[in-house]
C-alpha cells in the first residue's frame, strides 16, 4: 500500500479515536460544571436528552416532509414506469448478484414486477395524502427495499437512504398533519403535538449521511489529485462543450468545495441563526449537483430527495405558521406518549449508523479498490476505476474462449463490475453454466481484468489471470484472498 495512502489510512482511525475522546471530553467538563459523580452526571445528561426528545412539538413539519417524500417517491417510481426499468434492469439481465444473507429474494414474473411498481405509484401517492398513511409506508418500504435487494448490481446509496427513511417514517406520526383522510380516533380527538424525537431521528439520519460522506472526502485522491472530480469535469466537458470545466482550479474548488458543504451542512441547518444560509447553500448544492450529473453519471432524485429533508430543519410549527395557522406556544404533555428507553435506543441507532460506514479500515487494502466495506456506506462520487475486462473459458483440451462479459449484463451491472470485485465470481459461475449447456466443457474461467485507479495509479490486475474465479467465493465479514492488493 502507498505510504500515502497507509498516512490517510491511519487519519481516519485517529479522527475516530478524536470523535471519541471528544465526548468523553464533554461529559467529563460536565461532571466537573456540576461537581456530581459519574454517575449521576451520566444520569444527569440522560435526563435532558430524554426531555429534550419527549418535549412536545407540532407536527406541521414533519407533515410537510412526508407530503414532500411521498411526492419524491411518486417521481421516482414514475421515472421507473417510464425508462421500462423493470424490464431492463431485472427481466433482461440473464444473472442477478443477491446480496449476502439475502440470497432468497429473487425477482417475480415481470408481469407481477410491473403490478409491483404501480402498486408502489399508489403508495407514494398515499403516502403524500396520508391516506391509511403507515399502510402506504410499509407497502412502499417492503417493495422498494425488495426492489433494490434483487441485485446488487444496480446498488445506489439514495436507494439505501429511501429505506432508511421510510423505516423511520413508519416509526412516527407523520399523519399528525395535513392528511385528506384521519384515523377514527384522530378524528375524535385530533393529534396538536408529537413528541420531539420524531422530527430528531429524521434530522439526525440526514446530518449523519452528509457528515459521513464528507469525512470519506479527506483522502489524498480528493485532497491531493482532485479525483475523481476532475475525470467528471472533464467528462462533463466533453458532453457539454464547455472548455472551462477543464481547469484544474475549478476542480480543486469543487474538491474542497463539496468537502466543506458535506461536514458542515448538518450543524448550519441544525443551528437557528446560520439556518438560511445553510438552506440557500444546500439548495444551490443540489442544483449544481443535479446540472453536473445528470447526463454523465447516476443522479437520479438524490436531490430532489435532499432537497425535501430541508423542511426537517425548520422549526416544528412553521409550516403551520405558513398557512396562517396559530398554534399554541406550549403543551404540557407529548400528544403521543414516547416508547420505554427510546433514549436509549435513538443513540444505539445512531452510534451504529457513525460507525458502521467506516468497517472498511478492518479491512486490508484500499476500500475503493477493492469494494470491501465500500457500500452502505456513503461513499458517494470519491471513486473512480477505468477497466479493461476480459473474460476467458479454459475447456478441459485446453483451448481459450473469450466470453463478451458486456453482453450478459445490463449497463448498471457492467459498471457496478467495474467497480465492486465481489460481482466477479457470481458472473464467472454463470458463464462456466452458459459453456456447459452450449456443449463446452469448461474447466476454468479466468480473466484479463485491469484496473486503472483513481486516475493516479497505473492498470493493474484486480484478480490473478490464472484463478478459476469460479472456485472462489466472497465472504460476508473477511477480506477476499483471491482480490488483488494494488502495489
């Protein structure tokens, strides 16, 4: 490993041991403010977080989010409808890679996959109603989830983001506000407030996402070589004919650009007096993001999605306010009583959501080379392979048949090849099939498969060109010995 690389490595490791130390700092300067034991301090601090969480706030923004996601969600299944996603991306492809552990989900008939989408349309359409509005959230959650965990071969982060939210969202009353059709005890008795940390948790997994994404930015290949933001500029340049994205300032403005915007997005939205620049810069972020990417890279309704999490930050009641609407300033109970320890349980959920992004420093080699820990992680636009693959079937005479690897994919999974090495031994066991059934007695497949890395690094194998690739297997928590460390 570069020596670079191995000091940047190291970074990571110690900038979580600093995050550590730092709220250990902070509860100690606590207990010293408040000259109490340990104990009592941890349970000091305990107690206003559950307060803090337990307080009542009006549900007018969290009513308005859910409008915003349902619609969000509609456009997305709308565009799948549209582009024949279901044909293209699961009917079409002669192989799909499951997931570790989710081997079992296998796509249906594609005419029960094309119901599935349009009974998806509905429940977005519900759910930005808030018709039977957590019935419309659990149908939504389990088809997209179901949808995405067919193949990881078409993995996207917003994907994985869209989940996570309508868990959460299945979780709180989002119905509390705006609905066309209320429960028959809302009706009775209408619900004015909910508790805080149903507005928290949403906010806290957003904050967390662009944190996470930009800590994964402080790396040499961003900081340093400006990768892969200049391989975009200039990629973008070339569709669009404009000249000047090929500078490499503008490149290293976009770098540190999107590193600062991404670590301090959070804390502006989360904190009153910098709130509206912290919206404008958002807002401007995502156009730009969405002008950039949209015809040179996989962007889909990321922003849009983004974009609608805004009014998460807003103060509760604001919405209301918006409509003309005057709600009370206090309520002296939570309309809907919180769950026993959901104190406890928030910070599991986002103590795991920290650090479960950065499970690829227990693995050896570089994450992006070798795709270990690389999703599920918000590991978003920082990485850049170019490959030339060759695929090859040894028969048992010993004579060599290319195989047009290409062919037997869809476009996503063909990239998602190139970039993600455990979707290599699934597709070399399907080729040694297909050899089988044409009447080639397969004895091996192996590959020619170079990678060009971070635009830095010149090509080299990924994989050994002797290994039977179809002999060896990825493994759920280890690192692949059949994956290549670069040199």
């Amino acid at each position: 490993m570069p020596e670079s690389i191995s000091k940047f490595r190291s970074f990571h490791i110690c900038f979580l041991g600093f995050e550590i130390c730092c709220l250990l700092l902070g509860i100690y300067i606590r207990i010293l403010a408040h000259k109490t034991s340990d104990l009592d301090s941890i349970k000091h601090f305990f107690h206003i977080f559950k307060a803090y969480l337990s307080k009542s706030v009006h549900p007018s923004s969290l009513g308005l989010f859910r409008i915003l996601f349902g619609c969000t969600m509609f456009v997305q299944i709308a565009y799948f409808i549209a582009t024949d996603f279901v044909q293209t991306h699961i009917s079409k492809p002669i192989i799909h890679f499951p997931y570790y552990f989710f081997q079992f989900v296998v796509p249906l008939p594609s005419p029960f996959m094309d119901v599935l989408m349009w009974l998806m349309l509905a429940a977005a359409a519900m759910i930005a109603a808030g018709f039977l509005y957590r019935y419309a959230v659990a149908l939504f959650l389990m088809s997209f989830t179901y949808l995405w965990l067919i193949d990881k071969g078409f993995f996207n982060n917003h994907y994985y983001l869209i989940t996570l939210l309508c868990i959460l969202l299945l979780l709180v009353r989002g119905d509390a506000w705006a609905v066309l059709w209320k429960r028959k005890s809302d009706r009775k008795k209408p619900i004015n407030y909910i508790p805080n940390w149903q507005i928290f948790i949403l906010k806290a997994q957003i904050f967390i996402v662009f944190f996470v994404a930009g800590i994964h930015k402080i790396n040499p290949y961003w900081l340093l070589h400006f990768q892969p933001m200049e391989y975009i500029l200039h990629a973008k340049a070339d569709i669009s004919g404009l000249a000047f994205l090929r500078h490499t300032a503008l490149a290293a403005f976009f770098s540190y650009g999107g590193l600062i915007v991404d670590i301090s997005i959070g804390f502006l939205l989360w904190w009153k007096r910098s709130r509206m620049i912290g919206i404008f810069i958002l807002i401007a972020f995502n156009f730009l993001n969405f002008w950039l990417f949209w015809n040179i890279g996989e962007i889909g309704i990321f922003p849009l999605l983004l974009l609608s999490t805004i009014v998460l930050f807003l103060e509760p009641d604001r919405p209301a306010r918006w409509l003309g609407s005057k709600p009370a300033v206090h309520s002296p109970q939570p309309a809907v009583h919180s769950p026993p320890f959901i104190s406890s349980i928030i910070i599991i959920y986002l103590l795991f959501h920290l650090l479960f992004p950065f499970r690829h420093l227990l693995y050896p080699g570089h994450v992006d080379w070798t795709g270990e820990g690389q999703r599920f992680a918000w590991r978003m636009k920082i990485m850049l392979k170019e490959a030339d693959i060759h695929f090859f079937i040894k028969d048992d005479n010993g004579d060599i048949y290319p195989v047009p690897v290409n062919k037997m994919l869809s476009p996503k999974q063909y990239n998602n090849l190139i970039y993600y090495p455990d979707l290599i031994p699934p597709i070399a066991r399907a080729m040694k099939k297909q050899a089988i059934k044409q009447g080639i007695t397969a004895r091996q497949v192996v590959a020619d498969f170079k990678v060009k890395f971070m635009g830095v690094h010149p090509a080299q194998a990924i994989v050994s060109p002797d290994t039977d690739l179809t002999q060896v297997r990825n493994h759920p928590f280890l690192h692949s010995q059949w994956i290549m460390i670069y040199d």
